[in-house]
C-alpha cells in the first residue's frame, strides 16, 4: 500500500482515518478518477487529488481525513455568516485540510491549501461533536474553514449524530460538487453559505481553476429541490470581480433564478495568499455593491468585514423598518416575533426563526474536544 507522508506517526494517523467512499470509478489505465466534485481527478495509486484528503489507495479513492480536525471553535451564527437562521444563536465550528478550489487569495489558505496531516491534530467523532455541541448550548453546527464536499463521508456522519441531539447542520461551501453527491450531501444539511466568488467565467478559471457554471447550478438545485436555508456571500477584489456590470449580472441572475429573499452578502477582501498586490477593498466598492443588488429587487443584502451597522442590520421589504438591528456580531433593536414576522406590519421574514432572539453576541470560544 503506498501513501504520501515521510514519518511512521503520519502513516499511521493516516490509515487511522482512512475510509472507503463511493463516487469515484475505474479507469483503462490503472487510473481512479474520483467523481465527487467537477475536477474529476485521475489518479494512479497513492496519488491524492487535488483536496488533498482523497486519495487512490489500493485502487480505491479513499477520505484520509475522517474523524480529523484542524480545530473548533464557538462562533455567533452571523460569523458564517447567516443573517436568517436562528439570530443570535451559537455555532460549533471547525474543518479539516484542504479544499477542491485553487483560489488565489485564500483567507483561510493555511487550512485549505495545507498538505501536512499536521494540520488535523485534533480529532472527534461525530458522537462526541454531537454532544459536545449539545452541552455547549450550540444551536448549529457548521462545516467551514474548509469546504465541507471534500470531507462528505465525515460530514453527513457529524450531521446525523447532530440531528440526533436536535442540532442543525450548516454546510460553508463553494458549491463546487457532482450532481450525485451533492444530492446525498445536502439531504443532512440544515443551512448553507454558498460563496459565489465572482460571476464571470473567467474569473473562475483564472483565480480559482474552477468553473462558474456548476456553482450556479449548486445554488439551483438548492432553490428548487432541497428545503435548505441557503445564504450567499461574493468577496469583492478590486479590479477583478467588482465592476458595476459584473455586479448587476450577478445580482440579477439571482433574482430572476433564485428570488429577491435570498440574502446576499458582500464582503471585503485582504490581501491574503498569492494575492498581496491587491488593496484591500474599499468600503465604497461594498456600500455601492449592496445599492446595486437592492436596486435588482434583492430584499436582503449586506455587507461583511466592514463596520457598517446600516449594511449588517434586516429591514422588512414591506414596511421597510428595521426588524434586526446588527453592529458586527451584537444584536440590538429585534422587532420580529417568534416564527420571524415583523412585529409592525405582519410581513413573514424567510428564514429560520422559532422563539425569542438569543444573544451569543462577538463571542469566540475556542474548545477542544477530546
């Protein structure tokens, strides 16, 4: 059996969370190509994809990473972020290594463009995540840091020990999977965040080596075949997917496929990973997207890593008063009720909303489970 790594512990901690797995299919040259995402790696045996966690073992693709994490945390459930799934509630957070993109300005590129297994250092099953969420007060938990699709197995495992214990599963992702997996997949998820990363091809395959065309049929097969509560978020570059024009396609292509009530977040880039050139983004260029998007008709639209109160707080569409009222992760001001109507006119707020607003507030709780 061959397996990347150098040391004896890595080899072992590897078999240690090595799975089978099942979308993935024999080639006519001793090759595997694993059929989990659009990228359709072809690999020959003990080769890992482009995730890094799947990988040809035995002639077999395998997940690596199973039972691993690079780490959890306690976050507010805006962080994700999600505006309209349980405001104010807490979230246990975490990820594994690697991701299936090769996006140029990572934020989090030290988990997902890792190829050292010392990344997952920490490990749990889904029982313990499961309980440990339940015992922390955690209304959800979130695969992030890291996208989710790489790690299914793992995933929809975590999901339903979750759902056991009455906790949500929310997926952070880029939407970027295979028509098959993606309907097992998303059957466990609660919630998702879907990160539209730009809206032009090029752009895509230039900065990220993916394709933009599977992505917005992710989010199609969410609108219209899952009940999943799905938010999503565009980081703006500048001078690479935040012209007016590329915008207003964006925004009208949701609109006119997906509805005005889908919240959409605009948040500002870093100059981060192979991207330190880039400025950060002006918070006129945010302030300006979000004009956009309401004048296409969008409902709900927000803008995130900026202090911007006005763009962070929710106003009913049909009175246009503040509903909830947002600076960073606190909550002020909540005028809805307990299944999410305004609490002036009546109007339903879509989302998930069942009781009084929780305050979990900017905390960032950092745990280890053991």
């Amino acid at each position: 059996m061959s397996k990347s790594g150098t040391g004896t512990g890595e080899t072992n901690a590897v078999e240690a969370s090595t799975v089978d797995t099942k979308y993935w299919h024999k080639l006519d040259d001793a090759r595997v190509q694993c059929d989990l995402c659009p990228r359709h790696c072809q690999l020959r045996e003990g080769k890992r994809g482009v995730c890094f966690v799947r990988q040809n073992i035995d002639n077999e693709i395998k997940l690596t990473s199973y039972g691993r994490s690079s780490g959890f945390c306690i976050d507010p459930i805006e962080k994700k972020p999600l505006n309209h799934f349980y405001p104010g509630s807490s979230v246990l957070s975490f990820g594994t290594a690697g991701c299936n993109l090769c996006c140029k300005f990572c934020q989090n590129w030290d988990i997902s463009k890792s190829r050292e297994f010392d990344t997952l250092g920490s490990t749990a099953s889904p029982e313990s995540l499961a309980a440990t969420a339940k015992r922390m007060g955690c209304r959800s938990i979130a695969f992030t840091y890291n996208d989710p699709v790489i790690f299914l197995e793992y995933a929809i495992d975590v999901a339903q020990a979750c759902h056991e214990q009455g906790i949500n599963s929310v997926a952070v992702t880029a939407g970027y999977i295979c028509p098959e997996p993606r309907v097992e997949f998303y059957r466990y998820m609660d919630a998702a965040n879907v990160d539209l990363k730009g809206f032009t091809q090029d752009f895509y395959h230039k900065i990220c080596s993916g394709n933009l065309s599977d992505v917005l049929d992710t989010l199609l097969y969410l609108k219209h075949e899952t009940q999943v509560w799905f938010e999503i978020t565009t980081l703006l570059i500048p001078d690479e997917n935040d012209s007016v024009k590329e915008l207003e396609q964006e925004t009208k292509w949701i609109a006119d496929n997906l509805g005005h009530d889908v919240p959409l977040h605009f948040s500002a880039f870093h100059p981060d990973f192979h991207m330190l050139d880039k400025p950060r983004t002006p918070v006129s260029t945010l302030l300006r997207a979000r004009e956009i998007a309401l004048d296409q008709g969008l409902n709900y639209v927000y803008t995130g890593n900026i202090h911007d109160t006005d763009g962070g707080s929710s106003y009913c569409p049909s009175c246009h008063k503040l509903v909830i009222n947002r600076d960073w992760y606190e909550l002020g001001e909540y005028h809805l009720n307990h299944s999410g109507k305004c609490q002036y006119c009546g109007t339903q707020i879509p989302g998930r909303f069942d009781g009084p607003c929780e305050h979990f507030g900017r905390n960032r709780i950092p745990i280890s489970i053991g």
